[in-house]
C-alpha cells in the first residue's frame, strides 16, 4: 500500500529557447512525483503536460488535480504497474498524468525485485538517436545541422511553422543534400493545400509528423493516398487501438511512440509488440521522465533513431544524478539513475502532498 505521495512542481529553464509550430518555450515547468510504500519501497514518475493545452487537453493543473483522485483509489490497496490502469479505469483520458503513477510503480515493482528498472525491462546499454532542431534564423539552423551532422546523430528532426517550412527546406537542401531529415508539423498543417505537401516531396524526407490535428484521420489517410512522404502520427496516437486505426484507414505509416502521451511503459509496450514501424520520441522533460522514455527507446525493434538528446542538450540544471550523454548519435543508458534530489528541492517553486 502507499504510505506517502508527494508532488514536486519544478520548473526548467532552457539553455535556448524551444520553437514548435504552436509555442516557444524558455521555461519548462514539469511535475514530479515520489511514491513510497508501506514496505519502504520509492519509486519516481514525470508529468510531462505542458503549462498550457497546446500539445494535447493536458496541462500541470489537470496532471495535479487527477493525482489527486488517483490518490484516493489507491488508498488501502496493494497496487503494481500492471493492476493500476484497471483501477483507476474510472478517471477517463489524462494518460499523462496516469503515466506518470505508472512509471513510479515500475520503479518500486523493480526495486521489491532487487533489480534496477533497466534490468527489470530488459533494456539495451545504448540507443540510437536524433537531433530536434527549431528552424529559426535560417544561418543559426544551418549551423545546428552541420553540428549535429558532425555528432554523429542520424535523424534531424525540424520544426516549424508551415509558412516558413518550404523556403526553408529548399535551402537546407541546398547544403545538406544527404542528410537523414524529417519535419515535425505538430497538427498545424490543416489549410495547406495538396500542392504545399507534394512540393515538400521532392526534398526527400524521412517522414511527416503530425501534418493534421490529432482528430482527422480521413484527412490524414487522404492526405497519405497522394504523397510519396511517409506520415508519422504523434498526437493521434493515445493507445494500440489508435495505431490499429491508423493502419486500418492508411492514415500514416509510422508513429512516433510517446510512452507518457500513451499512459506508460505498459501501453508503450503494446504499440511496439503490435510490429508497427516506429520510434520514441520526447517530452521535454526533465532527465528523470527522460530515463524511462530511453529505457522503452532502447528495446530492440525500434524503425528509426529516438528523438531524444542528454541532458545537457536542453537545461541549464537538470534534474538526474547520473549525466545522460550521446557520444557519436549513441546515448548510453546507465545501470541505475536516480532524482538528484538535492536539486529537486532546490527547484521546486510548490510540493503538494497527497496523503495528509
């Protein structure tokens, strides 16, 4: 049973501002939670929403107000990763804020094991990885490619707004004829025309992400029936029956696994032994919601590099005891890391416990 829970809300600050279709983020606030049980078990969980619902309905405020409910069907009973979807089935959505509950019970279920969560998963000592890039100044983004290029890393990943995306890539192309790129239109893509989506063919793109808002599948599956470039779902995807859907309609090809966005390893783990191409992908977070998405990422089976970089690549303190670096594309995964939690509290601007 749970003897203590308690909600750490710390924000990050971005050694260089994050720009996406929708925002431009220098300070991320993320949410933090330390579970504790009867038998002395710890485990740790990230709520990765956003402050505001421009990525999906979620946001800090909606992840604190569902752990609070989650809190009291927890109560008095003997709960593990895989019994808790089935409890709190009556709390509907919010799988961010469930994913996080999820991942601090994988921890504990590990440690009552005496084995590391890595261990407990099977993970692999490495995973491949790729670089986001913001496309801002078009000469700082030139830069940022080339030094990724340079890095090692095998997937370049670029964001933008669609009006500022097609000069863009035909300049980027321009220098980087080769480079393994892909775009990532987090749903904001609804009012380009075919033509828009059939030029950005001819650059020879990895994949698009997300081109339409998570809810228009048929646009999405009409959308794929006239361009040659592979579409990768992101925010469509919440479950393995939103991949079944998916693959059903032709909506996309690949989809970009999220194990936060979909409600936790378990569910995370579904997607992938369905045998649909695809590949892990990040929130933002802090270094420690960070570990368990390297953790799925480093499974065998994935189709693409993770999206996602160490954790000196985004913040200027993070929040990790044990640094997470990529060396030549490759991020190495350690044995064991844990919350530095020293700089936990340090950062904490509100804790909120949930067992009074």
């Amino acid at each position: 049973m749970i003897k203590r829970a308690d909600l750490y809300i710390v924000p990050l600050t971005f050694k260089h501002p994050i720009v996406t279709a929708h925002a431009v983020l220098s300070v991320r606030r993320t949410v933090i939670l330390r579970l504790e049980t009867n038998d002395g078990a710890i485990g740790y969980g990230e709520g990765v929403a956003f402050e505001t619902p421009w990525y999906t309905s979620e946001t800090v405020h909606s992840t604190i107000d569902v752990s609070k409910l989650i809190i009291q069907l927890l109560k008095g009973m003997t709960v593990s990763a895989g019994s808790f979807h089935t409890i709190v089935s009556s709390i509907i959505g919010h799988p961010m804020a469930k994913s996080m509950w999820e991942h601090a019970l994988w921890e504990i279920e590990a440690a009552r094991a005496n084995v590391t969560l890595k261990q407990h998963l099977q993970a692999n000592d490495q995973v491949e990885c790729g670089r986001t890039i913001g496309i801002g100044l078009l000469t700082q983004t030139m830069k940022s490619i080339e030094s990724a290029l340079d890095a090692g890393f095998n997937r370049i990943k670029l964001k933008a707004a669609p009006s500022e995306l097609l000069t863009a890539l035909q300049e980027i192309r321009t220098f980087f004829p080769n480079a393994p790129l892909m775009i990532d239109l987090n749903g904001s893509a609804g009012t380009q025309s075919l033509d828009w989506f059939r030029q950005m063919d001819t650059y020879q793109l990895m994949m698009v992400e997300q081109p339409y808002p998570s809810n228009q599948w048929v646009a999405s599956a009409e959308l794929q029936k006239h361009i040659k470039t592979p579409i990768c779902l992101d925010e469509s995807i919440s479950s393995r029956y939103d991949v079944e859907t998916m693959k059903h309609l032709g909506a996309g090809q690949i989809v970009n696994v999220k194990p936060a966005r979909v409600g936790g390893l378990s569910e995370a783990l579904a997607i992938r032994e369905s045998g649909t191409p695809y590949w892990a992908g990040g929130m933002y977070e802090s270094a420690i919601g960070r570990y368990h998405t390297l953790l799925f990422a480093s499974l065998n089976g994935a189709s693409f590099p993770a999206d996602m970089s160490g954790t000196s690549a985004y913040f200027e303190q993070d929040l990790l005891d044990t640094p997470l670096e990529v060396e030549n594309g490759k991020l190495h995964i350690p044995d064991h890391a844990r919350p530095d939690w020293s700089m936990v509290t340090q950062l904490s601007e509100r804790t909120i416990s949930l067992i009074s």
